[in-house]
C-alpha cells in the first residue's frame, strides 16, 4: 500500500525534533506530489520565454529552499511534533536543510572509486559540522545522497 501524508507525518512523529525535520524535509517531493502541489503555468513558447520560465522556477525553488523554516515544512513538522515551540521548530529546520546540504555539498565521485564508497565519508563529514542525529537518519542520509548522486 501506497505511503500517504498522515504515515510519513506518524513515522516523523517517532523521531526526535531533529531527526523528524531533516526526514520531513527530504521527503518534500513526495508531500508536494501526494498533496497535489498546482504549479503556475508558465510560457515555453519561444527559447526567450522558456529562460525566464526556467529563471522565475529557479528562484521560487531556492526561495523554498533558503526560507524552508517558514514553508510547508514548518506545518508538516508542527503536525509531527505538536508540542515543540515554533522557534524548536524552525531552528530544526534550518538545521536539516543545512545537513542536507552539507552531505551533497562534501559527496565527490572521486577518480575512479565506487561512488557508493564515498557517500558514507560525505555523511560523516557533514555530520561532524552539524548538530547530532540518530544512526538510522546517518544511514538514511547515506541513501538518500546515494540515490540522488547515482
């Protein structure tokens, strides 16, 4: 059976502060795609409207993404941790995306290595820069880069 909003919100719910906003965060596709995220349409009509299409989606996704403690993910981690405080909330936030960062930001395929090889030392050193996680968001960390990096 398909994952639904109120599991990913339950399994969210189970985790510490931290390690529920980083797994709510790296699961905003699925959220946009289950709760029918609409985008505006926008004009790819000629190569001049296609850039601008391209640039203003650009910049909505950076905008989502540098100001997340103030989006969407706030709400789905407010449903998860309901008696955290909206401060908890959003410096938990801003702590994920910049986890989630660093990972991807410290992955390198290397010079011929298995790829796989060097997702676990991309993990560790964003973890050894941000406040600690739990072992499983570590390893689930190292899937996701892993899966986005293959």
């Amino acid at each position: 059976m398909p994952r639904t909003v109120d599991d990913i919100i339950a399994e969210a719910a189970a985790l510490p502060l931290r390690d529920a906003a980083y797994a709510i965060w790296r699961e905003k596709i699925t959220f946009e795609r289950l709760e029918g995220r609409i985008w505006p349409q926008r004009d790819f009509s000629t190569p001049e409207a296609s850039e601008k299409s391209m640039q203003e989606i650009s910049a909505r996704l950076k905008y989502e993404h540098d100001f997340a403690q103030d989006g969407p993910t706030f709400d789905r981690l407010k449903r998860a941790h309901p008696r955290a405080s909206d401060a908890e909330l959003k410096q938990a936030i801003v702590e994920a995306v910049k986890f989630d960062d660093d990972c991807f930001k410290y992955f390198s395929y290397g010079s011929g290595e298995n790829y796989l090889d060097n997702t676990p030392r991309a993990v560790a050193r964003a973890a050894r820069e941000n406040p600690p996680y739990l072992e499983t968001t570590y390893r689930d960390a190292e899937n996701w880069v892993a899966y986005n990096m293959k």
